[in-house]
C-alpha cells in the first residue's frame, strides 16, 4: 500500500508544473481584478482630510480610553446562549447545505470544462471566486466559520472514511515543523496571486484548472495525513476560522449533534494567542493582501506598476514582485512593532503564560490546544497580538467584497436557472446602492474594524503584562500601527479607481 502510494504522490512534480503553468498563462494574459469597481466619482462629503483625522482619532482615542479606565479580559469574553437546536433539526440542514454545495463544486469543476467561456455565464467563475471563495469568507465573518461542513474535500474524506470503516491516513501524524506553512503558501498563491493579478478569474477552464489542482492536493494530503491536514494545510480552511474568530454570533455543535447559537463581543475570539509563528504570518497576510486587492484598482497602483516596469525591465510579472514586495514590508513592520510592544511593556521572563489556541469549531470558538505556553520575546509577543488585527481583516474583506458577493449570486441563481428557464435575468441584490452610499459603508466598516481591534489589544496586553502602566506602553505600538493602517486603508478606497 505505502508503495502504491508513493508512486501515486511521485507525481507532484507534475502538478508543480501544471501550476506554474497556469500562473504563467494567467499573467501573460494579463492584469485584471476579480473585484469589479465602479469607475464613477463623486463629491466627498467631508474633506478628505477631515475624514482621515477623524477616522484616526477615533481609534486613538478609543485606546486612551481603554487605557485610563480599569477593565479586565474577563469583561470582554462574555457570551450569552440564545438559541439552542435540537439534532433533529439541525442535522437534516447540516446534511442538506453540505451535498448542495458539493454539487456546486462538481458543476464547476465540469462546466468551467465544457461550458460557455463567458466570465458571467459560466457556473465556474461566477461560483468559485465571488460567491464561494468571498461569500463563505464574509459568512464566516458573521456566523463563525462553517468551513468543516461545506468543504468538499472533508465530504469526499468522509466518504472515503465512511466505505474503510476506519480513519483513512497513511502517516502517524502530521508534522509539527510544517505548522500551517502549506496554508500560508497557498493562500500567497490562489488569493494573493491568482484572484488578484491574474486573468485566472476571468477564464472559466483556468478556474476549473485551479480548482483541479486543489482539489489533487487537498485529496492526496488528507489520504497521507487525515483530517489534520484540512485543518493546517487548506488555506481557505485557515483564512475561514481566523475569520470566525471576529464573529458575533458564536453557531456551535452540542455533544448531543444539536446545534447552540449564542452572542459574544466581536473581540472575544481575538484575545487568544495563535499557535505557531506560520499563524502569525498568515494573519497579517490576510490583511495586507486584501488591502493590496483594493489597491490595485487604482490609478496610483497602475503608475507604480508601469513606472516599475521600465525600471526593472519586466513584464507582467511585475505585479507579482510588488505584492512580494509589499508582502514583506507587512510582515516586517508588524514584527518590529511586537519587538518594540515586548520592550515597552518591560514583561519579566516566565512570570505569565497564556495557552495558544487555534479558534477551531463550526463557529469560530476559542478553545485550547495542548496548552502550550505562550513564549516570552517578540514571537510572543506576535503569536499573542497578532490575533487582535483580525478585526481589521475582517472588516475590510467585508467593506471590499460584499458588494461583488451579493452581485455574483444574483448573477449565480440566473446561471443556475438558465437551462430550465432561458432568457433569464439576474437581479443584484444591491442594485439600489448608490457609489456615495457604498463608499459611507466601507467608511464606518474600516473605523468599526479597527476600533474592536484595538479593543482586543487592549485585553490581551493587560493580560500579558504585570502592570496597568506596563500594559499601556505595550499597547501603544500596536496603536500606533492601527491609527496608520486606518489612515492608509480610508486612503485606498477614496482613491480614483481604474476604468
């Protein structure tokens, strides 16, 4: 069996070149963003100006408040059950939604093929990028991550499962060293760079080709590691349950196969360390790129572009070292600001420990691991706050995306009923938004964000340090940091946008 299997995993070198492949076609045919934006302006309401001070006192103030008034992480981790569902219920729905989207699944893996190669009326490209990949994101943002039950490949694993009668993995264990690194690389590489800089989206047998290759690993990964490697190596599976930690209402499994629905504050789930360093870095990944998404759409974005083109003599992949590029200012600033919050909170080696948690269940619920305890120094410091920018992820995937999800599923339902009722007509759920109005949403999402950001850090510094005043010198790095990325966030999305 293990000799069967490695010749089986002995063609990773094809799928690597059937990967770089389909980078390299995506990129020669060019930029575009998944994310469709109006090219329209309108008159700001306030002076810009106005807008970026206002927007970044209220973080900070909301910080110097926090500071000067004596509240403990335990006032901030309440919750309150307000709903229960019996199994009865509950798993005749949970069944349902998990063979209706394995069925989305197989429709795009089959019509990206053989169906019309029209962006907006192919299955594939209109399911795949907006209304899976970004409308579980922002599901997750609001109920928890629900990823274990609508992952296709867990429903073919647990089929798998199901026909051996036993847990189907042919390694002992998943490898400690490899953490959640396989899902940072992926994540770089299907929302980094894929959804963002190529024509991938746009292409319906590219998407199919994508999800193919997904698929192949996702598969072979789970026959080798089981179901661990779902849980650390499928980026979206990450992306999901760091995203569930955000969410204020909490949807969990009972021991009874019920379901319980309670509230909690939106930073509940953001005061809990990460597990390893591969979290930390994939954290401000998720922020940095879906800032660089909203970025792209910009006149100043396609200057820089073409002016580093002529200075590097490159083409189209120019793109791509820019987000690498940026990427790496991201992670390095967030690095030297947990260097400098571990210096200025003065925290004594070994005095406290917190037990590093990876948020895993249906709705986003902290709970420990091993109970490993948190290390002292700038990686502990980045594993504990690295959680508390979630906040700010969460908050700009939604001002960013919700428009393009509820767009693309008025546009899904119309491509679903086109073979049973030709002719007809997709209607946009928000429709009726105007550019003033979505641009005032994307406002108060960014500022709310960051301010249940700096919420969270609040709790988790005077939690890791001895002292009040330790604890506000601590902060203020972090605060620091957020006040800017408030400021750069509000000025990306006030930029004129590329036609």
């Amino acid at each position: 069996m293990n000799g069967g299997l490695g010749g089986r995993f002995g063609i990773g070198r094809r799928f690597r070149i059937a990967l770089t492949a389909l980078l390299a076609v995506g990129l020669v045919s060019g930029v575009a963003s998944a994310h469709q934006v109006p090219s329209e302006k309108f008159a700001s309401p306030l002076p810009l100006s106005l807008l970026f001070l206002g927007a970044g006192a209220t973080v900070a103030l909301t910080a110097g408040w926090l500071a000067f008034t004596e509240r403990t992480p335990a006032e901030g981790t309440r919750r309150t059950r307000v709903l229960t569902v019996p199994a009865s219920i509950s798993t005749p729905i949970r069944v349902g939604v998990r063979l209706v989207f394995f069925a989305g699944f197989a429709a795009a893996l089959g019509l990206g093929v053989v169906g019309r190669q029209v962006p907006v009326e192919n299955f594939a490209t209109v399911f795949v990028w907006p209304v899976w990949f970004r409308g579980v994101a922002l599901l997750s943002i609001l109920l928890g991550t629900v990823w274990a039950v609508l992952s296709p490949w867990r429903t073919f694993y647990d089929g798998l499962t199901w026909l051996e009668g036993e847990r189907v993995a042919v390694a002992e264990s998943y490898p400690k060293w490899l953490a959640s690194w396989p899902a940072f690389v992926g994540f770089v590489l299907l929302l980094g760079i894929f959804e963002n800089l190529t024509y991938v989206p746009n292409s319906p047998r590219l998407t199919t080709g994508v999800l193919a290759v997904y698929t192949i690993l996702m598969v072979l990964g789970s026959v080798l590691y089981g179901v661990e490697w779902f849980r650390r190596a499928d980026p979206l599976a990450v992306l999901y349950r760091l995203f569930g930690r955000v969410a204020s209402i909490a949807i969990e499994r009972t021991d009874e196969g019920g379901t319980e629905i309670s509230l909690r504050a939106p930073w509940r789930g953001s005061v809990e360390p990460v597990r390893d360093f591969s979290l930390v870095a994939f954290v401000v990944t998720a922020v940095y790129t879906v800032s660089f998404d909203g970025f792209t759409n910009t006149r100043t974005y396609q200057d820089v572009l073409f002016d580093a083109r002529d200075l590097l003599g490159t083409g189209p992949e120019t793109s791509v070292l820019l987000y690498a590029a940026g990427l790496v200012v991201f992670v390095v600033s967030f690095a030297l600001a947990s260097w400098l919050v571990e210096r200025l909170g003065e925290r004594e080696r070994g005095t406290r420990t917190a037990r590093a948690t990876d948020a895993e269940t249906d709705g986003g619920r902290v709970s420990a691991d091993d109970g490993a305890p948190l290390l002292p120094g700038w990686r502990g410091a980045a594993r504990a706050f690295a959680p508390t920018v979630l906040p700010i992820a969460a908050a700009y995937e939604v001002a960013h995306n919700y428009t393009y999800v509820f767009r693309n599923l008025g546009q899904l339902v119309a491509v679903a009923l086109e073979p049973v009722a030709p002719g007809v007509q997709a209607v946009n759920p928000l429709g009726w938004l105007s550019l003033p109005a979505f641009w005032g949403s994307q406002v108060l999402l960014i500022v709310l964000g960051h301010v249940i950001a700096v919420v969270a850090a609040h709790y988790v510094a005077v939690e890791r340090f001895e002292t009040a005043s330790a604890a506000r010198r601590g902060h203020l790095p972090l605060v620091v940091l957020m006040v800017g990325y408030t400021v750069l966030s509000l000025w990306i999305i006030s930029q004129p946008v590329v036609s």
